[in-house]
C-alpha cells in the first residue's frame, strides 16, 4: 500500500510539473530600433518575410529615439538593440547586462548633422547658445566632436536635452538655436523651416559614428543560430533593395515618414553595410575597436562615463563569422 | 450451487462510482476554472487597455505637445502585451505605434461601424478576439494640440496581445483540474484505505475464522472494536466458543460412549466365554449320553436337554451377533460358494422341523440362476436360516415356498433375491413396520407362544445391509408371509467346484418324459419347472383320474409320486398302474414323512427310487440319469435314495477320507470339555494323546508325531497360542511337515481367529463343539494332507 501511495504522489507531482510548464511561445525574438534610415532594411526584412524564410519570429518595435530604445532594452522589452557605440557603452557601465555588438548596421556618412539657425555661420559661434540633444546618447557625442573642431567644450555652450519629435517643434518655435539630429527629423526641419541649415555632420568624421546592432553577452551565446538568421535576412533585404530599389524605398520611406526621393538622398548620408563588407573592419588596425575607445574616450571626457572599458568585452565576430556556416 | 452468481466485490461496486462522480467533478472543475482564469483574463486586459486609454488622453492636455503624445504612444506600443496603439481621426490614422501605418485611412468597414458607434455613444467599446488573441479597447480620447483652442475628435484604439494571458489562463485551469484530479485520488485512495481497514479487512478476518472453522479448528475473529463490524464478530467469537464448548463435551461424551461399547463387547466375550464352557459340558454329554443304552423315557429327558440347550445356544448367539454387528466386528468374507448349495443345506436343516409340523417345502429356481458367487455363504445360510425358521414357527398347516431369483448387474456382479413365503398366522398391518426393531415381535404374546428373542429378523436385516441388500416383508393376516432378502454378490467367473455327476454324463435324460403326481399342485409345477429347464418331458397330476388318464395316453419314463393321490396310497397307485398297463415307467416315491416308510418295503413294492421331500433342484437330474443307468444296465438290485445319489457324488478323494485314522493332539485345561471332546474324537474313529495344558502339549509334540493338533487357546501357565509358537518354532528346526494346528477356543468375538492365525495357528473351532465340527475339520486338513502325501508317495 506504501508503494501505491508513493506512485500516486509522484504521478500527482508529474502532472502539476506538466501544467506549470511555461509555454514554449517565448521564442519570439524582438529588435528595438527607432526611425534612422540604416536600421530600415531590419524593418524591410520583416515585411518581405525574410526573418520568417529563415525560420525565425522577429517582432519590430519602434521607438521615437535612441534614448527610448536603450531604455526598452534595459527594461527587457526587447532582445537585439538597433543604437550607437553610446547606447552600448552606456547601458555597459549603468547596467548589469553585458551588451556586445555582434553585427553593424551601417556608417553615418553625413547623415548625422547638427542644424543651425541659418545666422550662425561657423561651429565657433555656437558658443554660448542653446542647442538641443538628445539626452544620454549619440547626440553628446556628436555635438561634443562638432564642439571639438572649433575648439570649444561642451561647458561654452547651453545643452538642453529633447527628443527628436520635440527638437522640431522647438526650432519652430524658436526655443532653440541649433540641434543634433538625424533623418527623418533633420530632414524635416531642413525642409520645413526656412533659415535652417547644417553646420556639422558626419561626413566630416568618417567612420566615427557607427551604428550597430547588440544583445546580451548570454543570449548570443544561448542564440547563435537566431542571430545569425538575422544577419541572413539583412543580407537579404539591402540585395532586395539593390534589386527593387522603388520598392524597398517606398516600404522604407513610409515608416521614416518622408518621400522615397528624399529617402534616397538620406541613404546618400550613410554607408550602409552587408555582412561580407563588415569582417575586415575588424582586422588589421581595427576600426570598429578603435571607434569604441574613442567614443569611449570622449565620454569620459565630457563627464558622460566613468569607466574605461577594455573595448574587446563589447563586440564579438563570432555571429558575423559563421553566419553562413551550416 | 451450479447456479451461483460469480463472485463480484463490493469494493469494486463502491468504487466505480466514486471514480465516475471524481472525473465529472474533475471536468466540471477544470471547466469552471478555465472560464474563471479567462474571465480574470479579460477583466485585466480591459483594466490595462483603459488605464493606457486614459494616459493618452490625459498626455496632450497635460503637456500641449503632440510631439510628446507620439513618444509615448511608441513607448506603449513597446510593452511587450500591446500589440498596437492608434489614433484615429476621422477615418485615418494619426498617431500609431506602428510609424509605417500613421497616415494610413482605415478600410475595415466593421472596424469604422464600432468607431462611429464609440463616438456617438461616448462609451468604450471592448472585444476579445480569442481565435487572433487580441483584445482590442476602442474608446474617445482627446488630442489638443498646442496654441489650439478645441480638441480635435479623436478616437484610441489599443489592440491588446493575449496570446501569452491565455495560453498562461489555459494552464492554470489545467494546474487547479489537475489538483483537484490529484485531491479527488487522494481521497478515493484514503476513504478505499478506511473502507478497507474497517470494513473489508475484518469481514476478512471474520471469513478467515468461519473458513478455519469450517476445516475443524477454532479461531476466533480478533477485531477489538466497538462497532457494528466488531459486534458481527463479538457474535462470531460468542457462537464458536458455544460449540467449542458443546465440542469438546460432545467429544467426552463420545469417548465415553466408546469406551461404553469397549466394555459392554468385553463384558459380551468375557460372558460368552463363561456361557460357552458350561454349554459345551452340558451338550456333550448329553449328545454321548443319547449315544448310550437307553430307556424310551431316559431318551426323551436327553433329548430334551439337547434341545434346551441348543435353543439357549442360539439364544446367545442371537445376541452375540447382534453386538458383534453394532460394534462393527462382523465381517463379511469373500469366498467362491455355491449358492444353489447353501439353499439346499439350509433347508435340509429346517426340514426336521417341518416334518414335525406336517409342513411341505417347495423350491423354485429360475433357469440359468448363477449359482457360482463370491461373498459369505455362512451369512446368507444365517439370512436364509432365520427366515425359514420364522416361517416353519408361526405356520400351523399348509407349506412354505422358496422362489429364488436373480438379476444381473454390471461389473459381473448379481441381485439375487431369497422369498420365504408361508401360509401361517401373517402379521398383523399395524406391526409390520416394526418387525425389524430389536426384541419387538409382532405381538409380546407371541413370544410366550413361539418362543425366540426377536432378534433374529433385525440381524438378517443388519446383514443383508452389510452385502449391500435388505429385506422386505409382505404380509396379510391369517393368509401368511413373504420375506424377501435381497442380496448383492460378485458372480464367481471360474468356479473350481467339479461336475460331481460327471461319471452319469453317458446318460442323456433329454428324451426322457416325466409324469409328477402329489396331491399338492405347487409342488408339481415346481418340479415341472425345474425338468422343463433341462429339455425333459413333463407332465403332471393331482388326483387319481388324471394320473391315470396321463399314463394312458402319454409315453411315461418315470413317475414321481406322493404319499397318496386322491386318498389312495402310491403303493396301491403302483400296483393298479403296472396291471392295467404294458407299459412300465419306473415310479419314485416321494414323502415328506420318511421315518414313516421303510426303503425295503417300498422297493419290493416295485419302486425305483425312495426320496423325503422336498427334492432339491440339484438331485432331479442325477436322480433321472441314475434312473437311466439302473435300467440301461439292469442292475436293478438297490432303491435309489438321497443318500445313494450322495455316495455316487463322491469323487475317488472322498473315498480315501479315512478320518477315524487321524492322530491327534488335544490340549485343553478344563476337563470336563476335555473329556467330552476326547469322547468325541474317538467315537469318529482318531486316537487321541491329551494335553492338559501348553506345556504339556509341547512335550507331546517333542515325543510323538500328530496328524492334527486341537488347542484350547487359554490355558493356565503356557496358553494356546504360546504353545503354537513354541511348536512351530521346533517345527522349524526339526525340518519337519507343518503339522495343522486347530484352535478350540470359547472365544466367539471377531477378531479371535486373526489373533489364532497369527499365533500361527491354522483354523478355528468354536465351544460348544459338536462331533459334526471336528469331522469337518479333520476332514478339511487331515485328509486333504493325508491325500496329499499319499499322491507324493506313488
């Protein structure tokens, strides 16, 4: 009878542990990533079906910024981060999660700017007036490189922090004079507001501004084979974009909210780069290395870190290298 | 019992129902709380869907800024349960979390249908879509932007992902039915445990005990509780402690009762030993004394002791039987015999009796009857004895017949039955049930009239039990009786007996026409009967006419007649017959009253053959075919009689019988019965060396040598069986012929003769002997030896 007892408790308790299972609907794999250009083919791949060719189940979420994406990311609302090198260094040292770039999106070529009220004329006379950044993220940088160039430190100028949305309105209304901004935003207010134009942009500092794509440290490693699909269909979307440019820039264009013309000259700003092209940036001198001391280095600068990151901890090439592997 | 229900349990029964109400309960449950866990479900979502509602509409009051409305909307949309958050106004979209859709117009007709209806009414609109997990909230919402006076009317759809909610929902209802599964088979299990322990598993004990019981042991059924189940048994262990007690006082009563039997059956042998002894003086010597020279009158008291002394002999016997029967001590041999024989003799022995009384006996047998069996020839003489005696007892005039039959059974086994019918007083139809009682006769003053014990019928009753038949009775008062016994008997399939006519076979009789004349017709069909079996002619007549009248007209070989035909002797009969007549068939006198005629007289009146009734069915044949011899061979000279036929029958062995020759030894303490026997002995002829005791008779055996030795078996200093040893013992080294040792003993309990034969003795003689018992001994082991010596030495 003992035994009898003892088999009905353990058939018992194989049943609850059979019901208690969480249900294997997890595997959804979610990309934050917010309107610049570059990050578009991700968005592309998920409407052509490319991630679901792959086998895989990608949801998009769209942030307003870069401060929103790192935000969700930190939250746990989303698994891959579309940002820049500051996102990553950023969440590296005011987190524990252990961000690492495994994939590159793409270099701004000019597609970063800061506009100005057409009245200033040179980065010098930015001194002394208000211009607006996004906070926490590639914005200080950026103006903090721009700043650089005439000599002048982040302290010789009035930062205020907004969001891309808001810096648009705040040009209209003239509350500031000069913002960092990127596509869509920097092309609305150039077209919309009449004496703007642009001081500074990323043309002028190649390959310094880098945008990529990170996750965890732990889900690469429990991932590879997502991740790799990923880089597939990216691969995928910028050929279907070479092949069916008025397709892909009209499916493109309409998220970013402006014309697919002015979409195609957006994309004249940045370089962006399929997965073939992105490894032997990691060799010899390599510049995706250096890019992140530097910005590293920057930010430490302009009291934006604290920590110097041994910067081979940040990325990893281990996805990009076997992403066509069997 | 071949009708029994198979066996079903009740625990099954009460089972069986408890799982069928445990599932549905289980169903119903799980049910119940999948519906519950998606109502929950719903509620959360409709709270969280218009708690997103109402941010949004509070956001651009709040901050004037539509740039921050977006924002947020983009942040909402990022949380992992929205699936997409909309501002609609008019039929586009303003706002989306989705960037790709703002701008877009809404085509869903059923999508603008509750839109209007949202907006019309002022309510919320929410719906699950359970098959796509999406809930969807439609509600008003107002967006003012900056520097704008009114609100521009807007319209929020928040479309809720609930796929994770439910399949979570579905789990847990899963988890709680899973529970309650386990809950419910918990308490099954438990109450079938109680249910066992108090109910099932003292019935079990309680069963055990009754099976227990039921194999002879006692055991009481241990359950210590107060209960109903605990009563049952306290109910239980009462009743078999009742009979256990009753047991063992029934079990004393039986040991008692044994040891009752025990000592009346000792007190029987002990008595008939003491009973015995005497007897055998008190016959004896008048059996020599009636030997002796004698007056009339001096012979009459003689013989009136004989017969007083025989009656209580049989008296004794009677009752020894009886208690021999009831102690299980007789036994019934198995033993080839010849049937149609032992009928014979025993009516030989009643015919004494009948004669007195004018009494006329008549057998009748059936053709073909088996008369070779196997079984015990002295009980059915004792069955068969007891019943003619009763017959010839209470018939004052008329005759009593025997009809005997047979039917054949299987295994080669027969059903004979023996029926005594008589035309005496009857029995009375009020006694007749009763005959067979013990000491209960028809009426007590028979017994003054008749005499007897009355034990006799019950006895013939116990042993035909004992060969596997019984006795019935058919009786009307005044008109007379018919016993029947029924016996079952192996048939003997290879008889050793010899044909004891085989030297009258040359004689064929199939010719031969016979002519039966007694007054008594029964008697003449009787006989006509028996010759017909045989292929012989047969004719019969009662009266003076018919005789003549058949030997007239008829070719007549022999005649059988009766004392008188119409009145007229068959002396007379005779004569008148040979004058009248050419013919001359031989004539045999019959009569039941023999003394009365002498043979010599009846031959020279011109008879042939001189025979008592009733002829037996085994002496017509022979008696025809020595008819046939006389006259075949003319030798005339001598009257065929019962004893002539019987002289013929010996066979060349008998004739060397020589046992007045016989050396004999007779050991016996007492000297009366000492005397007796030894009187006896030499009166057949034997020369008798005496013994007075073991010891004695040990040296006789060491100093001479003895055709037989007779040895009593209790004796003072060395007894009879000792001596036997002894003898036997000596036999052996000596190398010499085992010389038969018969014991002679007052001992008539059974079991006696094992314990001679084992003493290694050879047979047994019981007190009170008679001269007839020692010549069938010495006959049986005298001669038998002797004959066989004699054939060694030729």
């Amino acid at each position: 009878m003992k035994k009898i007892t003892a088999l009905l408790v353990v058939v018992g308790l194989a049943f609850l542990a059979y019901s208690n299972q969480t249900p294997s609907s997890q595997n959804k794999i979610r990309i934050g990533l917010n309107a610049w250009p570059g990050y578009e083919f991700l968005y592309l791949a998920k409407e052509k079906g490319f991630y679901a060719e792959e086998g895989l189940d990608i949801d998009i979420v769209e942030y307003i910024s870069l401060e929103d994406i790192r935000f969700g990311y930190e939250r746990g609302q989303v698994e891959i981060m579309a940002s820049t090198l500051t996102e990553l260094l950023l969440s590296a040292e005011r987190t524990d999660k252990e961000p690492q770039l495994f994939f590159l999106a793409d270099f701004s070529n000019g597609a970063d700017v800061v506009v100005t009220r057409s009245n200033i004329q040179d980065i010098s006379m930015l001194a002394g007036k208000v211009i607006a950044v996004e906070p926490d993220s590639l914005g200080l940088f950026m103006l903090a490189r721009t700043l650089k160039e005439a000599g002048l430190e982040l302290e010789d100028v009035d930062v205020v922090g907004m969001s891309q949305s808001k810096m648009y309105e705040s040009m209209v209304d003239n509350s500031i004079d000069a913002a960092v901004s990127y596509p869509p935003t920097s092309v609305n207010i150039l077209r919309d507001i009449s004496d703007t134009h642009t001081i500074f942009d990323t043309s002028r500092i190649p390959g310094e501004v880098i945008d990529i794509v990170s996750a965890d440290k732990a889900f690469i490693k429990q991932n590879p084979d997502a991740l790799k699909a990923v880089i597939r269909a990216w691969d995928k979307a910028v050929n279907f974009s070479i092949q069916n440019p008025e397709e892909a820039f009209s499916i493109m264009s309409k998220r970013e909210q402006i014309s697919p013309e002015e979409f195609k000259d957006v994309l004249s700003g940045i370089r962006v780069l399929k997965s073939e092209a992105q490894l032997p940036l990691f060799d010899g001198e390599n510049r995706i290395k250096a890019s992140i001391e530097l910005v590293n280095q920057v930010m430490i600068q302009n009291n934006f870190l604290s920590k110097e990151f041994d910067a081979n901890d940040l990325y990893t090439t281990s996805i990009l290298e076997t992403a066509y592997e069997e | 019992m071949k009708n029994k229900k198979p066996f079903k349990s009740i625990q099954l029964t009460l089972m069986l129902p408890f799982a069928v109400v445990g599932i549905i309960f289980a169903i119903i449950t799980g049910l119940f709380a999948h519906n519950f866990m998606f109502h929950i479900l719903q509620e959360r979502t409709k709270n969280q869907a218009t708690a997103i509602s109402t941010a949004i509409d509070q956001l651009t009051l709040i901050t004037g800024s539509t740039s921050q409305l977006s924002r947020f909307i983009s942040m909402i949309g990022s949380e992992r349960n929205v699936k997409k958050v909309s501002i609609i106004q008019g039929n586009n979209i303003v706002f989306s979390s989705r960037n790709s859709e703002v701008g877009d117009a809404i085509n869903d007709q059923h999508m603008l249908s509750e839109i209007e209806l949202v907006n019309k009414q002022g309510v919320d609109f929410f719906e699950l879509h359970t098959e796509e997990n999406i809930a969807e909230l439609i509600t008003p919402v107002r967006v003012r932007e900056s520097n704008h006076l009114q609100d521009k009317r807007s319209t929020l759809i928040v479309e809720m992902d609930i796929k994770k909610e439910r399949l979570s929902a579905i789990q847990q209802a899963w988890t709680i039915t899973t529970i309650m599964i386990f809950a419910l088979g918990l308490l099954m299990f438990f109450t079938y445990r109680l249910i066992v322990k108090y109910i099932f598993s003292p019935i079990g004990h309680i069963q055990t005990a009754i099976t227990a019981r039921q194999e002879g042991n006692y055991t009481l059924a241990h359950i210590e509780r107060m209960d109903e189940i605990g009563n049952v048994a306290e109910t239980y262990n009462h009743l078999i402690q009742d009979f256990s007690s009753k047991g063992a006082e029934l079990e004393k009563a039986l040991i008692k009762a044994e040891e009752g039997t025990r000592l009346k059956s000792e007190f029987l042998a002990n008595m008939s030993h003491e009973i015995r002894t005497p007897m055998n003086g008190i016959l004896g010597v008048a059996h020599l004394l009636n030997d002796t020279k004698l007056s009339a009158k001096q012979k009459s008291f003689v013989e009136t002791i004989e017969k007083s002394g025989e009656a209580l002999l049989y008296l004794i016997n009677d009752i020894l039987d009886l208690s021999k029967i009831e102690a299980g001590k007789i036994e019934i041999e198995h033993a080839p015999f010849n049937l149609l024989k032992t009928i014979e003799d025993t009516v030989d022995i009643i015919t004494p009796k009948c004669r007195d009384k004018n009494i006329q006996t008549i057998i009748n047998v059936p053709p073909n009857l088996p008369t070779s069996l196997i079984g015990d020839s002295g009980r059915v003489r004792q069955v068969l004895l007891n019943l003619l005696s009763n017959a010839v007892k209470f018939t004052h005039e008329g005759y009593v017949t025997i009809n005997v039959d047979a039917l054949t059974l299987e295994n080669g086994h027969i059903r004979f039955e023996i029926s005594v019918i008589d035309t005496g007083i009857g029995i009375p139809e009020n006694k007749i049930s009763h005959i067979f009682n013990k000491f209960d006769q028809a009426d007590a003053s028979t017994t003054r009239e008749f005499g007897g014990t009355g034990l006799g019928l019950s006895i013939s009753q116990k042993l035909c039990h004992m060969m596997g038949g019984d006795i019935s009775v058919e009786s009307t008062e005044g008109v007379g009786s018919a016993f029947t016994a029924y016996i079952e008997m192996q048939v003997d399939g290879d008889p050793k007996e010899e044909d004891r006519y085989s030297h009258l076979k040359d004689y064929d009789i199939s010719e031969t026409s016979v002519l039966i004349a007694d007054n008594l017709e029964i008697i003449n069909i009787g006989l006509c009967t028996l010759f017909k079996q045989h292929n012989v002619t047969c004719y019969t007549a009662h009266d003076k006419d018919s005789f003549f009248k058949t030997l007239e007209t008829k070719d007549i070989d022999v005649v059988l007649i009766g004392e008188r035909l119409s009145g007229i002797r068959a002396k007379d009969i005779l004569l008148q017959a040979r004058k009248g007549s050419e013919k001359s068939p031989n004539f045999v006198f019959m009569t039941n009253t023999p003394a009365e005629y002498d043979k010599n007289d009846m031959k020279a009146a011109g008879f042939i053959a001189f025979f008592p009734k009733p002829i037996y069915p085994s002496e017509l044949i022979p008696l025809l075919k020595d008819i046939k011899k006389q006259r075949t061979e003319k030798t005339g000279n001598f009257i065929i009689t019962r004893h002539s036929l019987k002289e013929r029958r010996k066979t060349p062995r008998d004739e060397n019988k020589a046992p007045h020759k016989a050396k004999v030894l007779l050991a016996e303490d007492n000297p009366v019965n000492r005397g007796i026997a030894n009187a006896m002995l030499e009166k057949i002829g034997c020369t008798v060396k005496l013994a007075t005791n073991g010891a004695e008779a040990i040296q006789a055996y060491e100093e001479g040598s003895f055709d037989l030795i007779f040895m009593d078996c209790q004796m003072p200093e060395v007894d009879g069986f000792e001596a036997t040893k002894s003898i036997r013992s000596l036999e052996g080294s000596k190398a010499s012929n085992r010389t038969p040792i018969i014991a002679f003993t007052a001992n008539a309990m059974s079991g006696d003769k094992d314990i001679c034969l084992e003493a290694g003795m050879d047979d047994y003689i019981s007190k009170p002997a008679k001269p007839k018992d020692f010549e069938e001994k010495i006959n049986k082991w005298f001669t038998a030896a002797h004959y066989e010596a004699m054939r060694k030495s030729e």
